[in-house]
C-alpha cells in the first residue's frame, strides 16, 4: 500500500456533527473513482474540491525513516456538481515556488487561515514543522509557526477545530506513550499558540493516532492500536470539559483494511481513504436516503399567478452539490422525486428576468395537485426550502394559494408580431411593468403571438416589456371590440387603457388608487354557487367582504350586482335564480354596513354566458360553474 503518514491530512471545518453512532443499517459507502485516474491520495478539503498527493514514493503508511528519498507533489481535483464527481484534470497547486511543491498537510479553514504540516522545504524550519499560512489562487503565503518540534522529531496533520481555537496535531515526540501520540494546543491571541498538550491516555496508546479531523465537538482519527478490525482503524472522541472515552466507527466505514483520514463536509457526510477493495482509493459515507413521500412530487415556480415557462433549474443540496438539472414546462412545473426528506437545498432559475424572481413563489405539490408548501425567494433571487416529513403517512395540509391580486381586476388581451399578426410563435414572455420598473404582471404568448392579463389591477395605462431577444416589433391591443395598434419600441409598448377625461379615480379595499372608466364591469373571482343553490360559499363571503371595503372606502359610489347561472335548467327557472343569488350576495353587504339605497341586485340568468357553454354544448362541470357568477358594476353618483 502506498501511504506516507504526514502527507495524509485535513480538516473539514465545516459543520457539526450530531453525536450518534454509525451502524451499517444507517449509512452507505460509495468508492469515487473519478479519483481512480491518479496515482494519489486525497490530503484536503477545499470548498471547490480536494486537495491530492501524487506521484509518492512507495512507503509504509507510517515511516520514519529519515534516509528515505522522498518525493511528491500536492495537486488540485476540482469537483464537478457533485462531490462524487471530478471530470477534469488535476491541477498543480504550489507553495509559492513552483507547480510541482509539496504542501504536506493541509487543513483549509478560510481564505486567510489554512494550517499545515512542513514537509521537505528549508524554507524557516524543518520539516515537520506545523504552520499557519494564507491561502492563496495556486498557492500558499505568510506562513506563521505555531509549533517547532525538536530536532529530529515531527508533527505532523494538523486540524482546527470549527471555530478556530484550537489545533490537534500528532507527533513523535519525547514524552509520548509511543509512536505517534495527539497533541493539542490553544490560540492565545496575537497569532500565537500555547504549549502542546497531550490528549493523555484515554485517546493516545503505545501505538500510533494519527489523521485527526474536527466535526463540531467531535475528534476523529485514525489508530493501529486500539482493538479494531485491521491495519488503521477510525474512531471518535467527543469533548465536553474533557475528552471522553473514544468509541469505534462500525462496519461498513471501517474494514479490514486501512481507513483513515475522515474529511466531513456536512453533519454526516464524509470522504475518506481506504483501501478495502485492495487498493488505495477515495469513498464518500453518507446516511441512507430518507425515504421519499409516497405521494410523488413536483415543484411550481409562478409569478403574479402566472406559471414561469421555459425557466432553467439547478437545486444544490447543503453541500453545494447539484442533484438536479432541469425545465419549467408551459404549466411552470418541474419533478423533484430525487430529492430527499429533511434535507435543505436551494434552487437556482436561469433565463428568468430578475424582477419575475422577485414577484414568484415556488410551490411544492403533491401527487393530486394540492399546494402542500410555499416559498419566497432570498435576496439572492434563489430559494431556499426544506422537503417536511409526512406525519402518520398522511399528506401535508394543503397551504392556499397565493394571490396577491385585489377584488378589482381587469382584463386584458392582445398580440404581438413582428411583419403581419401569427408571425410569432407561443412562449414568450410579455411583462407589464409599473412606473418604478417593478414587475406587476406576467403572461406568456400562446399560438400566433397571443396573450391575455386577466387580473391586472386597473389602471389608467400599462407598460409592456418584452425580452431582448423578442422579434416582436407591433402589438395588438383588443379592446370591447376594438383593435388598438401599438408600435414596440426598445422592447417596450405603451396602452392607455383609460383615456383623459374618462379616469374615475378609487382607493381599492387596501387603500391603494385605483383608475377606472365608466363601463368597467368587475366579475367577483370565487363567488361561485352550488348547482340549483343561492347560498354563499365562504370565499364569496370573504370576497363580498372586500368589496364592502371598497364602498367604505369610496362612499361617492353605487354598485350594480349582477348574477349569472349556467345554461343547464329552464330560462325562467334561470332567471329566477340568478335573482335569488344576486338578492343574496346584497344581503350579505347589508350585514357589512353597506346601505340598501347604494346597491342594486339584478338577475341576468343564462342570458350572458362566458364561454361557448349553450344549451345542447357538452362542457365539463368547470366550464358550467364559471357561468355560476356574480359580477359588479361601479356607478358615480
């Protein structure tokens, strides 16, 4: 086996580790061999990737025989999504030298704190010597003693604790118990450090410990003494007031063969060297994947009530690894079945203008469509989001979707071309933009350039973006029948939907000033009827609510309440209904302190459908109830 004892060190400093023991029921071990490509061992954890040894002369795992001619080089392995992938070529990384130094040990604590162990460098000590230093792109500067060891002796893999206080390193030394004992020493400030301490005979034997990582209060490493499985074993101590009796990790991450070095990158994930298959290599440990929910999942990025189309995905788990890569569809949705429970993973979108980020939600649904979780994106324009376990196997509770949307809306359709209209495709993204430059609206294209707004708060004109790429250069707005033709310039076009003269300014049921015209006519969204039924569900109550609001607000206003049923029954049956519905919804406005004389109920029947849903249509159950309306007619006084 090819292993030089102080070329093999590093500290994660990371994260905590949660104290548990490792039986093999709970954890899995998977061999990287992306790193099978070089003749090295992994020495160190950098946040882009590891640190390798190569080109090392066959030795002992342990030597110390000072007439061996050694040499090494200390190179870089980059990782690629994942830190089981490393697809590019090594890189050297050197001292300050050359390309082709050795580092010795290494423990990366941040940009301006890396410790390690000297090796064969004359620069100021001997080797052996452990140094604090700064790290740089390709090298390492500013090296700082923290302990000389006597002539002829060594320390060597040196780690810092999580916060930085303290170094554990091992060494020869005289007045161990043999071998290679633990050492430790404290920061006192100024750049300076205590005398070694031992870590005494709880840890320490007449053998050897060596490869001492950190994971939060715990001590991990390596020892041929202790009664274990093979050759090195790993074992851990946890520190309180004092160090605790060390205990054994068990099968699968040590075997028969030598396993050493455990290098944490998250509570309880590690790499590590072992070479159990016969052969040096590097492997990951890692818990065994919660299960997934037994409801499938998916996620839903959406905007203003809108699905974010065409958006590319990247969600990162809390090691910055990429486990999944894809596409928002036309409905804004993306599969997440790889993801696991309990577990927190951001979620990066490309292609996706950053004022849409910053107006979206990302919702979690389940196998039958319910909302189940809801997150806001973080000031970055990711999201940040925790997969919760199903309690007793029952789904979550179903969260309400989120509408920011007033009781007020209107509507608007148009489209865009470029020479004639149906020279564009669907798919692209048209923005309406407020005059602070914030995003208020979004709606994608459909065949022939189409697109409609269906709730945009009223207002006397809207502008409208379009991407850079867009080829659109004219747009369509239709208008009560109208065709109104708007020039895009710089991406951008203008509709004055309210003409001066016309404005008739409100303040909506949260104070905000609304501009409408006289012949707006409002559908109350939700207030929706049971078939044959005039009773208010309790969404319409709440919607009536607001616009009882509205009237507060504006006490110069009447209304007209206007109720509709669906095609199916007789047209007098019908008519009689709708009658009974609108009388309802006022009764209702009356209890909210609205006086009798400033509304009126009317009953339209069937006689002004929505859709194509007549008498002898077949349609769905959705389709009929869309007819099932009450809406609102604002009258000035």
């Amino acid at each position: 086996m090819r292993k030089v004892l102080y070329i093999l060190a590093l500290l994660s400093c990371v994260s905590a580790l949660a104290n548990k023991s490792y039986a093999q029921s709970n954890v899995t071990i998977e061999r990287i061999h992306d790193l099978d490509k070089v003749d090295g061992f992994m020495t160190g954890i950098h946040p882009q990737g590891i640190f390798m040894e190569v080109n090392a002369t066959d030795l002992g795992l342990i030597t110390d025989q000072g007439d061996v001619d050694y040499r090494a080089q200390t190179q870089f392995a980059r990782r690629g999504d994942t830190w089981t992938s490393f697809p590019a070529d090594l890189e050297d990384f050197g001292f300050g030298f050359s390309g082709t130094s050795d580092l010795g040990t290494v423990c990366y604590f941040s940009d301006t704190l890396v410790v390690m162990s000297l090796m064969d460098f004359k620069v100021m000590w001997d080797e052996g010597t452990v140094v604090t230093a700064r790290m740089m792109r390709s090298s390492v500067d500013n090296l700082m003693p923290v302990f000389v060891p006597p002539a002829g002796f060594r320390a060597i893999h040196p780690s810092i604790s999580p916060d930085g206080s303290q170094i554990v390193f091992a060494s020869d030394m005289p007045g161990g118990l043999g071998g290679f004992d633990l050492y430790y020493v404290n920061r006192l400030g100024g750049g300076n450090w205590s005398d070694p301490i031992s870590l005494g005979p709880v840890i320490n034997t007449s053998g050897n410990e060596v490869f001492p990582s950190w994971n939060g209060s715990r001590l991990c490493f390596s020892s041929d003494t202790h009664a274990g499985l093979g050759g090195f074993d790993l074992y851990y101590s946890d520190r309180s007031s004092q160090w605790k009796e060390m205990e054994r990790f068990e099968e699968p991450i040590n075997s028969l063969g030598d396993d050493f070095l455990l290098l944490w990158l998250s509570d309880e994930v590690a790499l590590f060297n072992s070479d159990r298959e016969g052969e040096d290599a590097v492997y990951r440990l890692a818990p065994v994947p919660t299960q997934a929910p037994m409801n499938k999942l998916t996620a839903l990025l959406e905007c203003a009530g809108t699905p974010v189309q065409g958006a590319k995905v990247r969600i990162q788990n809390s090691l910055g690894e990429t486990v999944i890569n894809g596409t928002t569809g036309e409905e804004g949705k993306f599969p997440i079945d790889k993801l696991e429970l309990n577990q927190k993973y951001r979620a990066v979108f490309e292609d996706v203008a950053p004022e849409v980020l910053r107006a979206s939600y990302l919702y979690i649904i389940d196998a039958v469509g319910n909302r189940i979780m809801v997150f806001t994106p973080g000031g970055d324009g990711s999201f940040y989001f925790e997969l919760l376990p199903f309690e007793d196997g029952e789904g979550l509770q179903a969260v309400e979707n989120i509408d920011e949307s007033t009781l007020l809306n209107v509507a608007v359709e148009g489209q865009v071309y470029e020479n004639e209209p149906g020279d564009i495709g669907k798919g692209e993204p048209i923005y309406i933009m407020d005059e602070n430059g914030e995003l208020m609206a979004l709606a994608y294209t459909t065949d022939k350039g189409k697109f409609r707004f269906d709730e945009l708060s009223p207002d006397a004109s809207y502008t409208f973006k379009l991407d850079e790429e867009s080829s659109a250069l004219n747009m369509i707005i239709y208008d009560k029948g109208q065709e109104i033709v708007i020039p895009v310039t710089d991406d951008e076009a203008v509709y004055e939907r309210v003409q001066e003269g016309e404005q008739i300014q409100l303040k909506n049921e949260n104070g905000d000033e609304i501009v409408i015209r006289q012949d707006d006519l409002f559908v109350i969204q939700n207030i929706y009827y049971e078939l044959n039924s005039a009773e208010l569900n309790v969404v319409a109550k709440y919607q009536l609510d607001q616009l009882a609001e509205i009237m507060i607000k504006n006490p110069e206003i009447r209304i007209e309440l206007g109720s509709h049923t669906d095609c199916r029954g007789e047209d007098d049956y019908n008519l009689e209904l709708s009658e009974r519905r609108a009388a309802s919804a006022l009764a209702h406005m009356k209890t909210k302190g609205i006086a009798i004389a400033r509304m009126t109920a009317k009953g339209y029947g069937e006689t002004v459908l929505l859709n194509g849903c007549d008498d002898g249509v077949e349609c769905s159950e959705d389709e009929h109830a869309l007819n099932r309306r009450t809406e609102i007619r604002i009258i000035i006084r």
